[in-house]
C-alpha cells in the first residue's frame, strides 16, 4: 500500500471535478472456481485500489460531494472466520490506512445509496464488468442489472481516465518492479526453450516466476509456437524443431502493477534466414515506435509509421508491392498486421479497459479508426509525459484470413501470394516493450532490456 495522503490526495483532486451528487465505488468479491468457499486468487478493482487502496473482497465506498463526506463499507470478520483465516485487521484500521474515519457495515451501503435514490439524487457510478456487482447495482439503484451500462456516469469515467492515465513516480517504480519480473520470466523462456519441451513446461514456470516474487500474471500467459494465433492460451504442443516461439507475457507486482513484455524466439536457439527476415522488419517498427514516442504526438500517428515500416520491409522481401504510403492507406498491411500498436499500461494490463477502449484511447481530437486492423488499435491519442504504453508490432501469417484476403481479392494489388506462400512456415513475429513517456520522448521500463537482437536472443538461448 502506499503512505495514506497518497489516497487522501487523489479523493481530494476527484472530488474537486464534481459539483454535486455522489461518487459510488464498488470493490470486487470473491469469485469462485467450481464451489463458493473454493475461489479464484482475489483481484481487486483497480479503480478501487487506485482511490481506496484496500485489497480486500467486498468493500464499497462512497463519495457524497454535496455533504463532503467519503465512507467506506465493509464487514469485520466473525470469530468463524478468525478460526479458518487467522486474525485480521479490522475494518477501521483498514480504513484509516487509507485516511478514512467512516467505516460503516456493507448493509449500511443500501440504506445509505436508497435514501440518495429516494431523494433523485445524481449517483455517479462506472461500467460494472462482473455480474455479481451488476446485480448489487441493480438492487441499489433499482435498476434491471442488463441495463445498467446505459446509467454509467461519462463524467466518473473521464474523470478516472484523466488521473489514472498519467502515472506517479512511486506508480512509475512499481511497474518497474511487475517489468523486472517479466525480465526472469522472459529470460527464462530463452534458457529453457528447446525442440522436445512441451509449452506448457515453459508457461508453467513463467507463472511460477510471478508468484515467487509476491505477484501473479497480469493476464493468462500466451505461449505458443503456432504464432500466428494472436491470443493463443493452449499450451499443449511439443516444441518443434524449425519452429518460433512467442511469449506473450508479464507480471503484477504485489502493488497490482503491470508489465507486458513479448518476445520470439528460435525453437532450436537459431534463426533461419527467413525467420530472421520476418524478425528484423518488427524489430525496426518497435525500435521506429520508441524513436517516435514523445508528448504530444498521437499514438495512432506512430501506428501508421510502423505499419508503412512492415510494408517497406515485406515489399523489399517481395511479399508487398506497390507504393508503400498508398497500401498503408488501403489497410493491406492489415494482412500480415491485424492489431494495434500498443496500448495503456498500469494497475491494468490494458489500463482501465473495464472503462471503455474509447474514453481511455481516443478523444475528441483521435478517433477510431473503422478500417480492418487500425480499428484495433487501443491507444490512438496524444501522448503525454508519464503515459504507459505498449509498443508490440508484429507480422503474421494466418492462414485462414490470407486465404480470405486472396479469393476474395482484398487490396490484390499490394500482395505478392506466391511470395507468401514461401514464408508462411515462419508463422509470425510479435516484440513488445513497455514505455513511458517522458518530457522529450520515451524509455523503455525496467532494469534490463530482454534479449531483443537476433544475437542477442542466440547468445542467450546458446547459454
Ligand atoms: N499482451 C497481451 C495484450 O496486449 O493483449
């Protein structure tokens, strides 16, 4: 947890963006795996965490801005639950932790927000993506839970968008810490990979790595030699000889910070000459986005660099052709590119995406783009000094949307198939780092960079 004004200021600088109404924050609960007293390991809303700072299940809390008061609700264990979880701290310790004097039982919650609802006072509350609190919601302000998203409070949001998008120094350290953790497990990948290890020998002590130091994964690891599956979670296959590898994975810290790191690597700890090829075009569009990072351009700008930088590179291999700023306008790069760039990073992997992709990466100025692949693109706006992005290009070569793309000759004119058909083995590439954004332009977070050059990645993978 961090000192207590750090919460205390950040309810302050909310509470100044709101004239009247109330600010109503929700706190996960438990969330069981297959019987209620047997649960998933307990995440806290990060929002929650962000302003209340209490890692706990089943808390709420309130903001009354008319009455100038904050309160938190939640429940003291009962001597049933010290004989099982040992004893804990009580609920008004916890509270004044975090500066808060008015801790009152979660029952307090529905007199308190009923009396508000009774008076047709404003109740400004943010997107609910677990159905349990949907349903609190609904009981609260008597409202069906499926309809709950059309009440969300815009200005809530923005508001929580505002603050968290920009990240406190001592915020700054604690990812640093979740990216030091994602180093060892990067690293780890490389020294262990070999031709007859099975994926999920690898994923199992990545995940490992996490818990050993206080943390957990910051989402379910993706490792996997098909690469060209974006996302893919089944880690059942045995390593092969020829293939490549991605890991697409990183840590949260016990602070519930992030990192997203991926790297591909050389099943057989050497890349052939096609792989290589494939690997050094992504490499310069991760290495153009880190050049290009700074405060005031926009995101979606250095998408559309990196993407001319992949067409150039597959049109000098002859996989492209045409005029590279004019297959990039008709989204032919989406082929072998068929996601953003990158996206916020903080208390969440994909910060604050619970919130809305849109509030979080787009505003008035940079719009989502509706073009196949540009369209996915998460953050498009302008950067400002200590944003947390992700810089992830890739190339890929799905089998299933080439053969779409070519029957149904999309943007024919750019791609070279038989040219395609040669690399289609190498199956794809994906480097993410993670970057702050700093006065006059970027770094990249963590102690050590991973391994990231073709020899740097063989000289490990060799040891
Ligand atoms: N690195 C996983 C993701 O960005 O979705």
């Amino acid at each position: 947890m961090f000192e207590t004004k750090v919460y205390v200021e950040r309810r302050n600088r909310l509470r100044k963006m709101f004239r009247t109404g109330l600010l109503l924050f929700v706190g996960n609960g438990e969330s069981p795996m297959n019987y209620p007293s047997n649960a998933y390991r307990f995440r806290q809303d990060s929002t929650f965490l962000y302003y209340w700072g209490i890692n706990y299940p089943d808390c709420a809390a309130v903001i009354d801005i008319d009455k100038d008061t904050e309160c938190l609700y939640m429940n003291d264990v009962d001597i049933d639950d010290i004989i099982w979880m040992g004893p804990q701290e009580s609920v008004k310790e916890k509270g004044a932790r975090v500066g808060v004097n008015s801790v009152y039982p979660h029952k307090d919650l529905f007199t308190s927000i009923n009396s508000a609802v009774r008076l047709g006072r404003k109740i400004h509350f943010l997107p609910q993506y677990r159905q349990d609190n949907a349903e609190m919601l609904s009981t609260l302000l008597g409202i069906k839970s499926k309809h709950i998203k059309n009440y969300v409070s815009q200005k809530f949001i923005k508001a929580v968008v505002d603050m968290r998008s920009t990240k406190d120094e001592y915020e700054i350290e604690e990812i640093e810490k979740a990216c030091n953790i994602g180093y060892k497990m990067h690293t780890t990948v490389m020294k262990m990979c070999k031709p007859g290890l099975m994926e999920y020998e690898l994923a199992g002590a990545i995940e490992g790595i996490t818990i050993a130091n206080n943390g957990y994964i910051s989402f379910p690891v993706i490792l996997s030699q098909n690469v060209h599956t974006l996302h893919n979670h089944d880690h059942s296959q045995k390593l092969a000889e020829n293939r490549m590898l991605i890991t697409d994975a990183g840590a949260e810290n016990e602070m519930n910070y992030c990192s997203d790191f991926t790297r591909t690597i050389p099943v057989n700890g050497k890349f052939t000459q096609k792989q290589k090829d494939i690997y050094n075009i992504v490499l310069a569009a991760n290495s153009k986005a880190i050049e290009l990072a700074k405060p005031d351009v926009t995101y979606k700008s250095i998408h559309l660099e990196i993407a001319k930088i992949i067409t150039r590179g597959l049109c000098n291999l002859g996989v492209m052709c045409g005029n590279v700023d004019e297959a990039v306008e008709n989204g032919a790069h989406a082929l072998f590119l068929p996601h953003g760039l990158g996206h916020m990073m903080g208390l969440d992997v994909h910060d604050m995406e619970n919130l809305g992709e849109n509030y979080v990466g787009y505003d008035d100025e940079v719009l989502r783009s509706s073009q196949f692949g540009t369209s996915s693109l998460r953050m498009g706006r302008r950067l400002q000094k200590n944003f947390v992005v992700t810089d992830e290009p890739g190339i890929y070569f799905i089998p299933e949307l080439i053969a779409k793309w070519k029957s149904e000759k999309i943007n024919k004119d750019f791609i070279n198939y038989d040219k395609v058909n040669e690399y289609m083995d190498v199956s794809g590439v994906r480097i993410e780092d993670d970057l702050l954004v700093t006065e006059n332009g970027c770094r990249l977070l963590g102690k050590k960079r991973i391994p990231v050059t073709v020899e740097e990645i063989e000289e490990i993978m060799k040891k």
